[in-house]
C-alpha cells in the first residue's frame, strides 16, 4: 500500500479544508470558498508565481508566501485576512497601477477589469503618483484579431503561457527588463494561432482587447446565457451576451468545463456568427418562381406544404439537418411520421461524423455541426429507419420523391447540404429551411426563414457523448421558425399552431420518460450545464496537452 497521503488538513482563516495531495494553497482555499486576489493564476495554465497578489501568512513562515505557488501540507496554518497580508497586497496593487494610464473610461475591460475590482476590494489607497511623471508605453499596438495596449499590461504572463502551452505557437514574449517591459510577437508579425480570443479573455485587464468586440458595447449593458457553440461537433461551452434592448448579439466566450474544452474556445466558433443579422439573413417565407422571389406568408406556405404531404406522403423526403436541436429532431420525426412521411435522411457531412477526436490536437472538429450524435442515437433507440446520402442520392436520381424539405440549415456552409441540393432532379420540389440565402438556393421552390441556434434552447450531443444545454438569448429573428413551429405548422395546416417557445421543454420530458437517452433521464431544470453522458455514443478522452 502507498504511504502517501490520501489527504491533507489543513486551516485558512480558521477554516478547516481536507485538501487533495498535489493541491496548492491557492487551489485548497478555492474548494472552502475562500477567494484570493490573484492575476497570473489562471486553473488551464501551468502556474508562473508572477503577480504577487496572492498573498498568505504561514503559521511558523517568517515571511509572507504565494500561495498559488506553495503546496498545501498536514497540518498548515494558513490566513489571509490579517493586516499584513492586506498592506502587502495594497502594495501590490499599488506596483501594478505605478504607471497604469488610467484610461478606465474607454477601455474596453471596465466593468470586468480585474485592477478596478481589486482597488474597490483590497486598494482604496490615494495616489503617490503624478500622472505626469508615468512611464508611457505603446498604445493600440495591432497583433492580428487582438489589439495590445502595452500601458495596460501587468506583465502577468498568462498570454506568454497559452500560446506556448495551449497553442503552442509561441508567439508570445515579454521583452526588455523592469518597467521597460513590453508584450511583442516575437517577429512583430501578427498572431497566427486559431485560438486568440482567448486571449482576450484570459488578459486580467484591458491590454488585449479583441478587435471584434472593440469599443461595440459596454459590457454592462449586456444580458448573459450560459450556452454551447454549435459551429462544430465539440460543443464548447459558451456564455452568450446580447444586448436585451436592440436584441443583438455583441459577443461569444468560452465557459470553463474541464471534460470538454477546458477554458477555450476557437475563433471560428467565437467570430463566425454574422450570419446570424447580416443582409443574407432569410427573414419571411419566400417562393421562387422562374427566378423571381415571391414574398409569401407562413399561412400559405403551411396549407401548401400540408397539402403536398397529405397527397403522396410517402413521396416526400425530409433531410434534418445536424444543427437541429435533439428535441427538434425527435419532433420532426413524430410530425411527419404521423402525416404518413416514411423517408428521412440526415444533412451533414457523412465523411466527418466517426471522427470523434479534435484534429487539432486542441479543440475544432471535422464535423462542423454539432448534434450528429444526437441524431443517429435518436434513430437507433426510436429504430426510425433513415437513409444515408449514397441511398438518398441514388432515390433522388430515380426520382421517386416529388418532394425534398431540408429543414434546421444554418450559416453559410450547410455541411452535406451542397451534395444533396446538386443531385436532386428538377422533378423534385426543394423546400429549404434556413437561416441564410446561399446560391445553392436557386433551384429550391420554397425558402422558409430558420431560427439560429442563438435564438432556440433544446440539446445538442457533442462528439464526446455528452449532452449539453443550448439556451435561447435572443428572440427568433424576423419572421424565423424554428423546426419545432415548422412541423406543427404543418400538421396543422395552418399558422395558429406555433408552439410556444416552451415546446421543447415537452418533448425534453417525452425523450427523458421513454429513456431515449438513457443518461439523460432527468428533468430539464435539473440537468448541469456542463453537460451530462448519454451513457450510449461512448465518451472519448477530454483534452489532452502537455502543460508547461
Ligand atoms: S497582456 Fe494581459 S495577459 Fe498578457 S501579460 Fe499583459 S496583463 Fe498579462
Ligand atoms: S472547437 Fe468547435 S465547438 Fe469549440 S468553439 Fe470551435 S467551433 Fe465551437
Ligand atoms: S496569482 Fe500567485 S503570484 Fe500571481
């Protein structure tokens, strides 16, 4: 048996902790609740010690310690409320502000700021210093997506350390020595990783600012959703902010979950969401006929559709797009189901779906929609026969469907979509539901307006089998349904029968009662937002990169 401890006892602030060997102060403090002001800390990124702000008296340590950096051991008397640790940590603070711009009111990081929160909390001290006889540093230095204001910069590393142990791109250093110190791109050329937002976002304060979100809004006019990305099978958690007043959506950040993408998130996944109130937006049903577009209403395009299906329904075909919620899905799969609809296919890429690790090696996934898990579980424990592409393709050419409804497509690059469209004979009516017009939409006789994924909550199933939340932050946009409203739409044969958008919590309840996701038995309240195991698609390893 080993000898090594299997925990440690220690006190901070006269509260008893039972750390886990390996822990620092720091770490043990954070599992009782006790918070310690810090900046270079950072939980993903390997400890650097920088800062000093972490500050802790150690029973029988003449000296005051870092406690990020100093292993919790039996028996330890830790406090970080006494008065010498405050002066040092005001000290501290005062360092960091000795030559600071303070140019709180147009930077971007107010209201977030790591140095405005701590001289509210620990500082509070006046001033020793002229503004005059600061040190003046480069401003607004261009670095790429971000933006670097070197007088803003405490030097606290974390930047330097992501892009060498997450990215590993290394584009980062500190240059020169004392308060000459500046943050440069080795090369003085732009950052190239696909990862810099975060940097962004790990910055404590206001000298890496991303360009995207630059001087757009300040953040405390912003309403935040905790939510996931649906730009790839990886799923990444995000908190979504969007202005409640104009309904805009201003910007995307990563929310730490440790199984899936620890604090990060990709570029593409954060910045690729123009499309969802740019000028290619579908905004109400359209038909397109001898190449003019007609602007039609949800009512007719209902009755016509219902009509359609009620005539030949096993002459239809109905593609669901991986982008759709699961709740969307089994939806769909009951309406159509119901009005005599036997033939189902899915819309995404087939060549990408197996592959269920990062080719990156860090986050980003070949299957770039984000709930092929979740369909092809939904199929198996509903046992709905479906047909992959090389079926579909070779029923389309025999032209045995007089009708095609692509339905839950968004963005811009419908992954499996192009394919299906190119194939579909001329005999066979396109209705494509989407959130975007792309050429590819030509040959299509109807067009219907798609809520994005910001506009819509359900469950997606990420490439790791675990299902997670997606939350509605904005209302559906324009005139858009999502595939829930379409379906009963539909069934109904008129536009009266729009579900609330609450009709996905039901069908949550109906997948959770009949165990269709066995993992997922719960109710929709209850369910973490990090995520739970479906316990069925198998869950792959999380991240996996050397730290340091
Ligand atoms: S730019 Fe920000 S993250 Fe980088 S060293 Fe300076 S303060 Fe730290
Ligand atoms: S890796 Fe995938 S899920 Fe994560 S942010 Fe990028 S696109 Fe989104
Ligand atoms: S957080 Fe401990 S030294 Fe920076």
């Amino acid at each position: 048996m080993s000898d090594k401890p299997q925990e440690i006892n220690l006190s901070v602030n006269g509260t008893a902790i039972i750390a886990k060997p390996g822990m620092t102060v720091f770490q043990a403090a954070q599992t009782a609740g006790i918070f310690i002001p810090h900046y270079c800390y950072h939980p993903d990124l390997s400890i650097a010690g920088v800062c000093r702000m972490c500050m802790c008296e150690i029973e029988k340590n003449p000296r005051l310690q870092i406690s990020c950096n100093t292993m919790a051991t039996e028996g330890m008397v830790v406090r970080t409320d006494t008065d010498k640790v405050k002066d040092i940590v005001q000290s501290v603070l005062e360092l960091h502000l000795i030559n600071h711009p303070l140019d709180c009111p147009i930077c971007d990081k107010a209201g977030e700021c790591k140095l405005q929160d701590y001289y509210q909390e620990y500082g509070l001290y006046k001033s020793r210093i002229e503004y005059e006889t600061k040190n003046h540093k480069p401003k607004a230095v261009d670095i790429g997506t971000i933006i670097l204001d070197d007088e803003r910069c405490i030097l606290c590393t974390r930047c330097v350390r992501f892009t060498a142990e997450v990215t590993k791109t290394h584009e980062l250093g500190i240059f020169n020595r004392g308060d000459r110190s500046i943050l440069r791109t080795y090369d003085e050329k732009p950052l190239r990783n696909d990862y810099t937002g975060n940097l962004a976002d790990i910055c404590p304060v206001g000298a890496l600012t991303a360009k995207e979100f630059r001087f757009k809004q300040r953040v405390w006019f912003l309403e935040r959703n905790d939510s996931v990305c649906t730009q790839c099978a990886r799923g990444c958690n995000v908190t979504v902010s969007v202005n409640p007043d104009t309904t805009k959506l201003y910007r995307v950040e990563p929310r730490r979950n440790p199984d899936v993408n620890q604090s990060w998130m990709c570029d593409t996944g954060r910045w690729n969401t123009h499309y969802v109130s740019d000028a290619n937006r579908l905004t109400s049903p359209q038909k397109q006929v001898e190449g003019k577009i007609i602007e039609e209403t949800w009512e007719t395009f209902f009755k016509v559709m219902a009509s359609n299906i009620q005539s030949a329904p096993k002459k239809v075909l109905v593609g669901l797009s991986t982008y759709l919620t699961t709740e969307e899905m089994a939806d769909c799969l009951e309406g159509f189901s119901g009005l005599g609809v036997t033939h189902f296919t899915w819309i995404v890429d087939e060549r990408t779906v197996e592959d269920r690790k990062a080719y990156d090696g860090i986050l980003k996934h070949h299957d770039q929609t984000p709930n092929a898990a979740g369909f092809l579980q939904l199929m198996e424990t509903t046992k709905t026969s479906w047909l992959k592409h090389e079926e579909v393709i070779k029923k389309l050419q025999a032209k045995e469907f007089d009708h095609f409804l692509l339905l839950g497509l968004e963005g811009v690059t419908m992954p499996g979509a192009a394919e299906l469209l190119i194939k579909t004979p001329k005999e066979t009516s396109i209705t494509i539901h989407a959130t975007t017009r792309v050429a590819l939409f030509e040959k299509a006789t109807w067009l219907i307006p798609n809520a994005s994924s910001f506009e819509k909550s359900g469950t997606m199933v990420n490439a790791l089998g675990l299902m997670q939340k997606l939350v509605a932050s904005m209302p559906w946009q324009f005139t858009s349904r999502d595939s829930h409203a379409v379906v009963f739409g539909i069934k109904e044969g008129n536009d009266r029968a729009v579900s609330p958008t609450g009709r996905f919590q039901t069908v949550f309840k109906r997948l959770s009662d009949e165990a269709i996701f066995p993992g997922a038995r719960m109710d929709w309240k209850k369910m973490p937002a990090s995520g739970v195991n479906i316990g069925v698609v198998g869950r792959a390893e999380g991240i996996k990169y050397a730290k340091g």
